[in-house]
C-alpha cells in the first residue's frame, strides 16, 4: 500500500539549533514539518507565532503545516500563509463561522484542514467534510507534547474514514498526539494517512529509525 506521511512536530525540536531539528526530520524522510501555534487562551500554553514558521520554512522543502491552536484564527490565518505555511488547520471549536474561515484559508492559496479535540464528534465534520484537504484527529487534549495517546480516538479515525468515502475520498485523516513506534500500526489500519510525531521522533534514541517505523517502511 502508499507509505503513510509522516510530521515531526516543531514543538519537540531543539530551538537552540532549529535548523539542526528540521533538517534531520527532512533527512529522516519526514514530509511536513508540524508547526504548533498556541495562544495560550485556546490552550494552557503558548508557543510560538508567525516569525518563527518564517524561519523554518527558510530551512526545508517541506511541506508546512501549520496547526493553530488559537482562539479566533480568521484574525491571523493571513499571516501564516504568508510566512510560509502551505497548509493552515483550525480548530472546529474555535470558529463560530467554520465554513468561512475554511474558505478563506483556500482564498489564499494554502490548503484547509480543520482540527478536533478529542471530545468532539467526528459527525460535527459533515457538513464541511467535502471542502476540506485534510482533518487533524487530535489523540490527546491539545496543549502540550509528551501526552499518552487516548485510546478512543481508534474509533473516530474509523468513523471518519467511513465517512470521506462518501463525502471527501481525497482527504487526508492526520493523527495529532501520543503516537509512538508502538501505537502507530493500529492508528495506521485505522485510516490514517499522516502521523504527527513530537516526542516520537525527536526524543528517539535514533530519530531515523523511528521514521521508518512511524511511516510503515519497517
Ligand atoms: C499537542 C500538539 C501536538 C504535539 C504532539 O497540542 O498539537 O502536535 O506537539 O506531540 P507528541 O507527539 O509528543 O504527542
Ligand atoms: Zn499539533
């Protein structure tokens, strides 16, 4: 079958020496890097905005993927295709007007992904499902890397799975939180097509190894 994408998170990198971190995620064969933007109102953290995803798109050819995790994103979405994101994901719970903000994402040039935690149904995706590029499952409550992956997100990956078949075949399910070496089989049977992985590549013995694993190749 098609090998599955993987994304090291930004988040785990080491920012005494960026570039290092994101070239040996695009050595590793890692195909977007995963910029985590929190405001610390949506999140109980606050990271980092779009000077720095400025800075990392001058480092790689990868593929930008830009996950923000702010409250009211329509105020700043702009800005982050212009430093560089070649995706920008919202937070469903974020935006009152999803639909719009959604289309304005596209009106830019990036590709549209919506996000949701994991308390929210995968049904409240419907009605948007045929305009999106991508969905993000969160498998932990956004806000920090390093959290334990939460088993029920298996069964919104089916779900969501079944439901593009219908609705959206060309999107892509990608899988935020917790993944390891260990749980990224079964979230990839699931119906993942990329993994988000901080801690699982960052923090592993040996990175290279881990991206093998984490993309199905090993
Ligand atoms: C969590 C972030 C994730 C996080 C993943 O709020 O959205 O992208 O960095 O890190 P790990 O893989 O360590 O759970
Ligand atoms: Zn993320």
């Amino acid at each position: 079958g098609k090998t599955t994408l993987l994304a090291p998170s930004a988040l785990s990198a080491d920012f005494t020496n960026l570039k290092a971190s994101i070239e040996l995620a695009e050595n590793a064969g890692a195909d977007w890097m995963h910029c985590d933007v929190m405001d610390g109102v949506f999140v109980p953290n606050i990271t980092f905005g779009p000077f720095i995803i400025q800075a990392i798109k001058k480092c790689t050819s990868m593929v930008i993927d830009t996950h923000l995790m702010i409250t009211d994103p329509d105020r700043y979405i702009e800005d982050f295709v212009k430093a560089g994101s070649d995706q920008v994901t919202v937070h469903l719970e974020a935006c009152p007007h999803l639909h719009r903000t959604i289309q304005f994402i596209k009106s830019l040039g990036a590709k549209a992904g919506v996000s949701i935690n994991p308390a929210t149904p995968v049904s409240l995706l419907e009605p948007v499902l045929a305009d999106l590029d991508l969905v993000l499952l969160m498998s932990v409550n956004p806000g920090f890397g390093g959290q334990k992956f939460i088993p029920g997100a298996i069964k919104k990956i089916t779900q969501l799975d079944a439901m593009r078949k219908e609705l959206n075949p060309e999107l892509v399910i990608a899988v935020d939180g917790g993944v390891t070496e260990e749980n990224c089989a079964e979230v990839i049977a699931a119906g993942a097509d990329a993994l988000i992985a901080g801690t699982a590549f960052f923090k592993a013995a040996d990175p290279v190894k881990a991206a093998k694993k984490l993309k199905g190749l090993e």
